[in-house]
C-alpha cells in the first residue's frame, strides 16, 4: 500500500478532514507506517494540483474530494 493509500484509507475512515499531524499519528497507530511530513503533504499537494483524491481545506488540512461531492 502506497503512502498516498494510507491517508486515503485514514481520511476516508475518519469521515470528515483532517490535519497533516492527526493523519499521520493514526497512519502510525493504524497501519504502523512512518509517514514522513514533508514528503506526504508534498504527495498529497501534487494530487490535489492534477485534481485527484485530496482537497485542502483549510493550511495543512486535508479531506477525500467524495467528501464535497466533486
């Protein structure tokens, strides 16, 4: 399972968005996988700039785009 996996399975069990810290503490309670900061909120950056899984809503926050319908 990828990293950008991990959050979407974390976001999507959390059912509603999250900030970089709360994903990555339950992606290590969870499923015992480091996610580093840097490098996930840049994979997540990039799928949201191509329009792909992830929106921000609001600094470091982050939800599913199934959560706004889009």
């Amino acid at each position: 399972m990828s990293n950008t996996q991990v959050v979407e399975d974390v976001l999507n069990d959390a059912g509603h968005p999250l900030h970089i810290s709360d994903i990555i503490h339950l992606a290590e309670q969870r499923y015992q996988v480091t996610l580093h900061r840097d490098s996930i909120v840049s994979a997540i950056l990039k799928k949201i700039n191509a329009d792909q899984t992830f929106i921000r809503t609001a600094p470091n926050t982050f939800a599913l785009k199934t959560f706004t319908g889009k």
